[in-house]
C-alpha cells in the first residue's frame, strides 16, 4: 500500500520552503485609520447595549456537523467543513501527556512537557531557525502543549497546498525526528528552575500541588504537569526521543480537521499524517487512584493578609454516565457566579470573600471535584464552616427546580461558544475523539441537557460528592489542624435544614 508524502516528497518541500526569501511588508501601516478624531463623550456602543433587549431567547443556533472519517490506518478522525476562511486547523490529540512520564522512567516528572517545549527545537535534518522559518514562510502556527491526559498538536494553517504541504511536512518531520538535544535540555532545565522558585511567592500555585499530591499519592496524576525540579534535572535525549518513540505514534493519536476542504481532502489528508507516522500502539489504561474515607486537613504556613482554601475529593472518571447532571450540579453549586449556592454563602450573604468557585476536572483516570476561595485571616475558621456546611446542605437537600431550569437555560445559550471559530471547533473535536465521545456529541447536547432532571442531578450528588471524605488544604499563616478537623466533623453531625435551624439526626 503506497502512501503519499514520503520521506523524499518531505524533503523537496521542505527544501523548497526554505530557499523561499521572506517578503518585506514596508508600507503594511500606511492605510491605518487615524483614530485621534474619535470623541470618548460619544458612547456609540449604548445602541448597540440597548439593542439586546430585542434578542430573540428562542434563536436556535445549529451545532456544526461532525464527519467521522473512515481512516484506513484505524486512526479516528473527525472532521467539520467550514467555508467561510481558506484556513485548516489540524489537531493531534496523543495519549501522553504528564499521566505517561513515569512510563518511561522512574522519577522523570515533567518529561511530557519538556518533550512538549523541545520537539521544535531542532531534527537531525533543519535546525530550530529553519524549522521556524517553514512555518513562517507558510504562515503557519504551530504550537505543542503536553497536559494531564493529553499530549496536543496544533497546526493552522492556509488551504492552499502551496502553504499547506511545507506546513504539514514540517509537522511530520518534527514528530518523527526531533533530537531533543542536550543544549535545549538545558535551558529547560533552567527555565522550570526559575518556574519553580516563582512558585514560592504564589500561593494557589502551592496550594493546588500540595492538593494533587495529597490526593493521589503515587498515582500518575499526583505531580505538576511541568514536572519538578528533581524530575527534569533527570531528563537526557535518550527520554524524549522514548518517549517520542513510544508514545507520539499513530496508534496512539486521534485527528481532528477543521476547514476548508471536502470531506474526501481531508480524509486523504488525516491518512498521510497516520500513514507517515511511526504506527507504534495504544497506551495501556491508567490505574485508578485510591480514594480516602475521612476527612484530611493539611496545612501550607504563608505570610500573608490572605488565606487560601482548597476544598475537594476524588471523583468520577470522564466515562461516567453521570457527567451531564454533574456539570449541571456544578454550575448550581459553584460554577455559576453570583447565582451559585457557595457566592451566595460566602460573598452575599456574609462578605467573607471575593469570588468562590467550584469545578470537576473529567479525566481517564478518576479525576477531581474541588471548590476554593481565599479570605482573610481573621475570617478562615470561621467560612470554612460555612463552606462545607453549603455543600453538606447542597448534598442533602432536594434541588430546586426553578434554580434547574434556570441553570440549564443558561449552559444551553452558553454551549454554542464552544463552537464559536473554527479553533474551538476543533478543540473540540479532537477532546471528543479522545474521550471516545459520539460524533454528534455537538449536535446532541441540547437534547439530552433538557432531559436533565432535579432527580437525575440528586442522584448523580448524592452518588459522587462526599462531604465526609474531602481533603482540605489551607495556606495561611497558623492553623490548628485538629480543631479544624474536629468543627468539620460536627458540622457533618449537625445538619442545616432549609428553615435554617439545627437538626441532629
């Protein structure tokens, strides 16, 4: 089977692209508006404010159509057309990011990442300027970035071949041969250092770390994405150029495409990259975490007027069929601003704090429920309290069903940003590819947010958030761990009921 763009078809365009000089653009500013005549006392956007009152809250806006394509090389790929801009975006979702380090070797925390920073740093053919200056002459962005599950190529670029195929060449080229060298390496290295050191001065950055490793333990999730300072010092050429090997495969990999072209192009483009890519094979599944039954407090000393507080648990994986009704349960709880259970607790009724705020992370492996904010000292002992007394009550008690409907009217006219462009189009198609979502995920939704009952979101709380087995972190200045502990678990014993009084079961 004969597969386009081999390894001298690269090279010739390569070879092409960089004998290209570069076009000097002298006069690109001489037809600049002059914006001095603009008068500030004329607010010309009042009109426009006021026009909003006529929207239609019933328009409907049509989610994109999702092509699965039958890619020969078993490699899935999903596919919108888009007309309006002779553009194409490209994504490559592999199945390695910081989760995989470790796969490699022990202790090399970070070595995603830097594998992440480095690909385009040079190959055993074009050095780092020429392989910049490919995709500059295409007006090509290209870009990699490793994340917990995920290890994400991005290339947009113009539809026409004559700035595709370099682009797209370049793009293979660095994923097959990127060399990794212990110059770059270094300079990582020295980089993380410094990221590292700035960590000291930034509380929430210590206080999510401390979170995650408290939580996960030895599990692949429990290190920071960009590694430590012990993981990347440990980090040679042979480790990336593993890990390139093992892991950034076509076997391992799923396309997403987004753009002007037809479905038939991008087919035969998605089968080029497979077909042009080490094959390799499919990641092994990642263990599940160990979860806790009690309640733990851990406490982080810092000198400062505020406190930080992380409050969460391990929760349900991204396969859950609960995971609509969760993300409906979250926007109530935390995820919704001023109309959420915990701002209205913390910030409304009693000023303890600026903005409060909740979140799960879905991932492969179990991932996190969590909710934070940050007070003053004077003030920590006692939001604590109030805190998790909101979310024992937001467990417990039945959800209100104006507050549902309400909550999903607001995701529902809120869904369509995440199909805004044709970048947030594709971003979307390569988590959906990833997570093996049905193609009509975008198409769907809607219909299956409106079957979303307040039974559906109480059972889905009641079978996933634990108010007895969170974790709490705080970054403060003193903190009796004990005594907090101990006004937690009473807060578990005395439940708040609606009416506001005090109930001891």
């Amino acid at each position: 089977m004969k597969v386009k763009f081999q390894s001298t078809f690269l090279s010739n365009l390569l070879l092409a692209a960089l004998s290209c000089t570069s076009q000097v653009w002298a006069e690109s500013f001489q037809n600049t508006e002059d914006l001095s005549e603009d008068n500030p006392s004329q607010l010309q956007s009042i009109p426009l404010l006021q026009s909003l009152k006529n929207l239609n809250n019933d328009k409907q806006f049509q989610a994109p159509y999702v092509h699965e394509l039958n890619n020969r090389f078993k490699v899935r790929t999903l596919f919108v057309e888009t007309k309006d801009l002779p553009m194409v975006d490209i994504q490559l979702t592999f199945n390695a990011g910081s989760a995989r380090d470790e796969e490699i070797q022990k202790g090399l925390f970070g070595l995603s990442s830097m594998a992440a920073k480095l690909i385009r740093e040079g190959t055993d053919k074009y050095t780092a300027r020429e392989i910049a200056d490919v995709f500059d002459q295409s007006g090509a962005q290209f870009s990699a970035q490793a994340y917990r599950d995920m290890f994400v190529i991005r290339l947009r670029v113009m539809s026409d071949p004559k700035k595709l195929e370099p682009a797209l060449a370049m793009m293979v080229e660095v994923l097959k041969h990127a060399s990794f060298k212990n110059q770059s390496i270094s300079l990582a290295v020295s980089n993380t250092n410094v990221g590292q050191k700035q960590l000291q001065e930034n509380p929430g950055r210590l206080m999510d770390i401390r979170f995650y490793r408290t939580l996960y333990g030895q599990h692949p999730y429990a290190q920071p994405i960009t590694g430590t300072i012990g993981g990347t010092q440990k980090v040679n050429p042979e480790h990336l150029k593993k890990f390139r090997d093992q892991f950034l495969v076509a076997q391992n990999m799923n396309i997403a495409i987004t753009g002007k072209l037809n479905p038939k192009e991008a087919l035969d483009l998605s089968e080029r990259i497979a077909g042009n890519l080490k094959q390799g094979t499919q990641a092994q599944p990642l263990p599940d975490p160990q979860f806790k039954d009690d309640i733990e407090v851990v406490h982080i000393p810092y000198n400062s007027s505020q406190a930080h507080v992380i409050f969460g648990h391990i929760g349900p994986s991204r396969f859950t069929e609960d995971k609509l009704a969760l993300e409906v349960a979250n926007r109530i709880f935390g995820g919704s601003g001023f109309n959420a259970v915990l701002m209205q607790e913390l910030r409304i009724k009693r000023g303890f704090t600026y903005g409060a705020y909740s979140t799960f992370s879905f991932s492969q492996a179990p991932g996190v429920f969590s909710f934070r904010y940050s007070t003053r000292q004077d003030q920590l002992l006692d939001s604590i309290q109030v805190a998790h007394q909101a979310f024992i009550n937001f467990v417990k008690q039945p959800i209100d069903k104006k507050r549902l409907e309400e909550t999903k009217s607001g995701m529902l006219r809120a869904f369509p940003n995440k199909y805004s462009s044709n970048a947030t189009i594709n971003a979307q198609l390569g988590t959906i590819g990833f997570y093996a979502e049905p193609c009509d995920y975008l198409a769907t939704y809607p219909e299956h947010l409106a079957k979303i009952t307040a039974k559906d979101v109480e059972n889905a709380v009641r079978r996933h958030l634990h108010p007895d087995r969170l974790t709490v972190v705080v970054v403060s200045q003193t903190l009796d761990k004990e005594e907090l502990k101990a006004k937690l678990k009473a807060n578990l014993v005395n439940t708040v009921t609606p009416d506001g009084l005090m109930s001891t079961p």
